[in-house]
C-alpha cells in the first residue's frame, strides 16, 4: 500500500508499485527531483509537464530538475525496473 508522509516543506511518498503520477499542481513555489537510480535499471518515467512546456524531461543519476511547483506537471510511468 502507498503511504505518504508531510513535514516542512516536503512530501515524502512510497509506493510499491506507483506506475506514474497524473498531471497535478504542489502547493510550492518550488519543486526539485532529484535522480538516485541509474537511468539503465529502468524504463520509462521522467517528469512530464502540460502545456505550454509540453515535454518529458528525464534526468541522469544525480541531476536535479527544478521548476515551479504551480506549473502543471506529473509523472511518466516507469515500464520497468
């Protein structure tokens, strides 16, 4: 089962099996991913953002994307790994 867990200024989520996230606004000004896994151990995923951007963006291990977390934006599914 999926837990969450809020404090400061982060949401903490773990899920086994999350294939992906849906288009969504955070409640931040600011929003970082940052990559711990080696993009070769899995397929798919990457952030996604709606219109205007229109575009996937897909991090290397240890890159940070930042954004402004009222932009549209969610989760490309992972297909493996």
């Amino acid at each position: 089962a999926a837990s969450s867990r809020q404090g400061g200024e982060y949401l903490y989520l773990a899920a086994p099996r999350q294939a992906g996230l849906g288009i969504h606004r955070d409640g931040t000004l600011l929003n970082c991913v940052l990559l711990l896994s080696d993009p070769a151990d899995f397929d798919g995923g990457g952030t996604v953002f709606a219109p205007p951007l229109d575009r996937c963006y897909r991090a290397g291990r240890g890159d940070c994307l930042c954004s402004c977390g009222q932009l549209p934006h969610g989760a490309a599914a992972v297909t493996r790994g």
